[in-house]
C-alpha cells in the first residue's frame, strides 16, 4: 500500500525517526548546556554548575524548567504574527535537517538520493528565522543583529556548499549513506585527508553557520547586547537556544559524515562511532568558543570573500581536475 | 498625557511627537541626518561596564557621531567633603574609584598632610608605595579582563580575576577590605604589614610574572586580537593634551607624563622603574602601556619589599577624628591606574574643608571618546570605549 509513492511501512517510519529527532535534540541541548558550562568551566579554571543534582548534572533541566514557566514579555509595536513566527521557524526545519543524516548502518530515516541539497536547502530557514526575529521585535539592536545575521549566512553557505560539493565529487554521490560507505574504516580511509582544504573551510563555515563564537556576530554581545533576540524572553529566547545547539548538532553530524567517515570506525562499526565523532566536533566548537575573541563584523566577511570563497573554488577545481586524471 | 504615547502598544513611532525619548536623545537627535539611526547604548549595556550612556548615530554600523551623557551613578563625594571633617571623609575616598582606591587615599591624605605640614615616618611611604603599587596592578588586571571581554573573549577575565584575588588577599591584610580600601591616615597608614603580608608578597611577584608570559602567549600574540587592536582608535598627543586626559592614554600617544617621574612624589624618585611609552597611539599601544606598567609595578613593590625600613608607621600625635584641617589650599597631584587624580582642598580653619574638589582622570579621559569614535564601526567604538578604562563612579563622583 502506498501514499503518493512512499509506502506505509517507511512513512510510519519517518514519523517515529522524527520523533526520536526530536527527543535527541532536546536531549541534546540538555546534555550540551552542561558540558558547555562544565567545560567553560574547565577552561576558566572555576568549578563551573556543581549544586543542583550530582555534580550539577540537573542544572541545565533546572534552567529549562524555568524559561518554560517565564513570563513571555512582548515589547510595544512588534509584528504579533512575526515575532511568534520566528522562535518556530528556528528550531522546526532542523528536524527536518536530520532526515538524510545516517546515525549508524542501518539507522537512517530515509536514504535521500539528493540528501546534501536537502541539508542545505533547509539550512536556509534559520537564517530567515533570525531576519524575522530581528525585524519583527521593533528593536535597533534586533535589526541589527538580523543584518548581520542575513549578511553572514548568506556568505558563509557559499564556501560552505563548496566545500560539501568537493566531497560530493569525490564520491560521485549527494546521498550522505554512500558517501560513508565510500568511506574506509581505518581513520587513514576517511575523507578528512584527501580533502583537507574542504576539512578545514567546513570547519571555519560550520562556526560561522551556528553563529557561534568567535563568528557570534548577529548575536555579538558586547555591542549589540544579544542581537536578533534581544528581545524575547521564556520559551522565545528558549527556542532559539535550542536550535542553536540543534543546529551544532546538526553541522556535526554532517561534519563526521562528510569528512570524518560517518559511522565506520577502527573497530566495530556503528552509531556510536557517528556520535563519538559528532560530539568531538561540538567540544571543538565549545573550545574556541571559550579561547578566542570575536571578529570584527567587515574582518569576517572579508575572511569569507577573500580567502575561504577563492580557496573553495580552487579546492573543487583541483578536485574536479585529479578525478578526471585517475 | 504625553507620556502615555510611548507606553500604548497602537502608536506609530515614526509619527512626530509619539516618541518621547529624554532631554539628551532629543537634543541629540536634532542634528541627525535624515536616514541615520540613533542607537541608545546604556545605562544598561553590557560594555559599558557601569551606567555610562552613550547615543551614538549610526550610518549602517559606522559611528557617525557619539556623545556620552554622565550622572547616573553621581554620589555628590565633593558634597558630602563639606560635611564631614576631613577625618571623616577619609573612607569616602576608597568609594570615588572602587578599582584605584589606594590611589584616591594617598591624593587626598596627602593634600591634608601637605596643607598641615605633617611629614609621614619612612616606613610608612614605603607600605603606601607597596599598597598603590599592588593596587594599581589589581586595577590594570581588571581592565585587562574587561577589555578583553568587550572584544569578545570570555576566558582572560577570570584569569585575571584568579590574580586579582592574591592582592585582594594581600591588601586584605593591612587595610582590612578588598574593595573599597581605607588604608591611609594623615601622618601615616593605619596598619604595619606582617610577616605573612610580606612573604605573600614575595609569593606573588614571581607568580604574576610568569602569569603575564602566560597573557601574552594566550592573549596579546592572538590574531584576532591583534586584528581587532592595532590601528584601530588612533589618539594622537595632541588630542589627548586638548582634552587633558591623561595616565596611559597620554603614554600610548608618546608622551612620557607620568606623576611618579614627572612630578616624583611620596619616595618614586628612589625606585628604579621605567614609564613605558608606546611607538604607536592606537588601541594596541594603549594595552600595550598598560601591560608593561604591570611589570613596572611588580619592579617597584620588589625593590619597596626589599629596603622596607623598621620603624613607625604614623607619626607621634597623629591627627584625630575631630582634627580640624588649618585654613589654606592645597593642591595634591598622584598618579592613579587610569591618570592623574588631583585633589584641591580648600580649608577655612572650620570644623570640616571648605571645599574639596576630586579631579577624576577618567572624567577627562571619556571626553576624547566622541572624537576618537568617530567614523569607526560600532564594534571599533566599543574596542576604544573599553581601552580608556573607564569606571564610571569616578567619572561620577
């Protein structure tokens, strides 16, 4: 039996594939939150969260709780249907991020011949979110930080997407499940070392994506306050946390995927792996966030124009060029 | 009525009249040009560490035109002078600049001295050489840290903070308190150092120097960081000297004014120390000078922890609470973490001054701000904003 060509058993298990998304991003961002705050911590030299729970492992639940039980403050003159809109529309198109990504051999929720158009299509919705926010919460610093923010991921897809393509070529595949098959299992065998250039401007993009430090700049708190969210308080500025750390999650799936050979690893191959590599990705990022300082708003978009732009074109034409050769 | 305009959800704010803002953004925004944006930043603003506001107008991101606009945190010190008898006013002086305390004591201790003609004992100049110096390494620390923050480093102000805390311990042990230190007297200082204050002190100057390595291989060599600091906020010295600003600001335009060689006061002129000058005058040159200051500072409490004299550590029939000040002026000058503070106390023989007036480095110092901002990218505004160090309750007074 069919509905408009996908059959009932893969439909059913779409829904509950999404539903486990869903329980792994909140769970995630749980589980981020603490070792954010633990591992700033450890860098810091502080002891960081230590009283709620053992070890100050409730802490992040504790701080949900709290913004779910907020009061939702809505400043004068907003666009009521935007403003209510935006928090949404950050964090519900990650879901749909997630369909293509392949956890483990035989846990993908759905093989997306074209998955890598898919991810990238849909990364797009988070940067209208952050326009939306900013415009829409009648605040100089919102729409600010929202021009920062259009400027910034429209720059970044760019490199990005290059980088993503040279792998693609590489594998001759956009679907993400064969390009870790096309993969080895020994680290030597992933793709991380033949296409190193592609490795690291996936690596300096993935940041600049997720709006994190040192490329933090729509949200740049020491000028703009808090940028596009300045002005949402409880679950708002909640939903835009967790899409922020669901769309880390994200970035480091694809990372591991793309570059770090999925879920195939020196022994026994699995999930795990795909985890194990994704969250050394996310303590990357959590890293520099914590070691380096902010970029001035012009020095990052000339980082992107100037460097990471021509250096990707050049990476895929060198790619395109050797795979004719061999 | 017209104050209900702003509050109602259903006003246009584009309508004339509909806006109420207060006095300064009006005032500030009748020279706009049409198209601009005037941003409000503070009183309540992350970098602005404090109540300072500042409207800014803004031609996308670029600073068109700033003014900073002061009082919110103003405690009337001068008045409360007028009050008190010159004893008494004494603990005031910890609260003007709650990070440069010590320096705010030994100006005005040593302009009461100065108009009474009392000669603190030699042990005494030494503690008060050792506490301003500590003291000032402490204030420069926490810029540091704070600096660093507005350019969006997270990390460095907690490391600086681990430092802070070994001063705090050590100054904790002759003036009592950690922040707001009351630790001068006239005639003297109010408590010797023990054993364990110097030995701590020992402790520390080899620590905060392999500290400061530690700062600029993490800190000062990183890229962004340089990026984000050199060429940027150029304060020639003619602009510093027109606005009268002064401490490291002055230093980083290439002058070498300094209060301790200029005009040696208390015992500076027996230490040898150097007054770090920098070769360029922009944000960079500004940490630059506040950075080797450190190490100047750690040479001159090493040598004072070194000579430190036995002896008295106020004078014999030192003044008491109801001393009463001799009618004259004095004018006292010392140099402070952020300039050079200068209190005048002007006496008439009653029970308590006439009339004291505090000049607050940072006060003139804020004032190159609007100049030097302008026509920079907000980001840039901020990054020179925080390189004046500025605390605002000593703006304020």
């Amino acid at each position: 039996m069919e509905i408009s060509g996908i059959s009932i058993l893969s439909l059913v298990t779409i829904i509950v594939a999404c539903l486990l998304v869903i329980a792994l991003m909140v769970v995630n961002a749980l589980v981020m939150v603490y070792v954010e705050r633990k591992g700033s911590g450890f860098i810091q030299r502080r002891p960081g969260p230590y009283e709620v729970g053992p070890w100050g492992t409730i802490q992040a639940a504790c701080d949900a709780m709290k913004l779910l039980a907020k009061e939702l403050f809505v400043p004068a003159n907003v666009d009521f249907f935007l403003y209510f809109l935006a928090p949404v529309l950050a964090f519900l198109p990650v879901l749909a991020l997630f369909i293509p990504i392949p956890f483990g051999p035989f846990l993908t929720t759905l093989k997306v011949p074209d998955g890598v158009v898919l991810i990238l299509a849909f990364a797009g919705f988070g940067l209208l979110a952050n326009l939306l926010a900013g415009y829409a919460s009648n605040n100089k610093y919102g729409i600010l930080g929202a021009g920062r923010a259009v400027s910034q991921g429209v720059a970044y897809e760019i490199p990005m997407i290059l980088a993503l393509l040279a792998v693609v070529f590489q594998t001759g595949s956009m679907n993400l499940s064969e390009i870790v098959e096309a993969q080895g299992s020994a680290p030597w065998r992933w793709n991380f070392l033949c296409q190193p250039i592609a490795f690291f401007i996936y690596l300096v993009t993935l940041v600049a994506e997720t709006n994190r430090a040192p490329f933090d700049l729509p949200e740049g708190e020491s000028e703009l306050t808090a940028g596009f969210h300045t002005e949402y308080s409880g679950m708002g500025f909640a939903l835009f946390f967790l899409a922020e750390y669901a769309n880390m999650l994200l970035v480091s799936f694809v990372c591991a995927t793309f570059f770090l050979g999925g879920y195939k690893g020196p022994i026994l191959d699995g999930f795990w792996w795909t985890f194990i590599k994704a969250y050394a990705v996310m303590w990357f990022i959590v890293w520099i966030r914590w070691t380096f300082p902010r970029v001035r708003f012009d020095q990052l978009l000339n980082i992107n124009w100037k460097w990471l732009l021509p250096l990707s074109i050049l990476n895929l034409w060198i790619t395109a060029v050797v795979i004719k050769i061999v | 009525m017209s104050n209900f305009t702003f509050l109602n959800p259903f006003a246009v704010l584009d309508e004339p009249g509909t806006y109420m803002g207060d006095f300064f953004s009006n005032n500030f925004a009748k020279k706009a040009q049409a198209g601009n944006v005037i941003l409000n930043l503070g009183p309540q603003h992350p970098s602005t560490h404090g109540v300072l506001r500042v409207i800014v107008e803004l031609y996308g991101e670029y600073v068109l035109r700033s003014e900073p606009i002061l009082g919110y945190l103003h405690r009337s010190h001068e008045k409360m002078a007028e009050h008190k008898t010159a004893y008494g006013f004494l603990p005031n002086m910890g609260r003007v600049d709650y990070l440069n305390a010590i320096g705010w004591n030994w100006a005005y201790t040593a302009a009461c001295e100065q108009l009474a003609g009392i000669e603190p004992p030699e042990r005494a100049e030494y503690l008060r050489v050792i506490a301003a110096e500590l003291n000032r390494i402490a204030s420069h620390l926490v810029w540091w840290g704070a600096f660093v923050l507005d350019l969006g480093a997270f990390t460095p102000i907690l490391y600086a903070f681990d430092d802070r805390e070994w001063i705090c311990d050590i100054l904790q042990r002759v003036t009592g308190s950690r922040l707001t230190m009351n630790y001068f007297r006239f005639g003297g200082v109010g408590a010797d150092g023990d054993d364990r204050f110097f030995s701590l002190i020992r402790e520390f100057i080899p620590l905060m120097r392999e500290r400061l390595k530690m700062y600029k291989a993490l800190v000062t060599d990183n890229v962004i960081l340089r990026r984000r600091l050199e060429g940027i906020g150029p304060m020639d010295a003619d602009l510093c000297l027109r606005y009268g600003a002064t401490g490291p600001l002055v230093r980083a335009a290439g002058v070498p004014r300094d209060v301790r060689k200029s005009v040696p006061y208390g015992i500076y002129d027996r230490f040898d120390y150097n007054i770090p000058v920098s070769p360029v005058n922009d944000n960079f040159g500004r940490y630059w000078v506040r950075m080797e200051e450190i190490s100047e500072s750690l040479k001159i409490v090493e040598q004072a922890v070194e000579r430190i004299p036995p002896g008295k550590i106020i004078v014999d029939k030192a003044p008491k609470p109801a001393w009463k000040l001799p009618p004259g002026e004095s004018v006292y000058s010392v140099e402070g973490a952020r300039g050079e503070i200068c209190v005048h106390v002007i006496s008439d023989g009653g029970k308590s001054p006439y009339r004291v007036k505090l000049r607050a480095p940072g006060f003139s110092n804020l004032s190159v701000f609007a100049e030097a901002a302008q026509g920079t990218i907000l980001a840039d505004a901020i990054a020179i904003l925080g390189s004046l160090d500025l605390v605002i309750p000593e703006i304020d007074r």
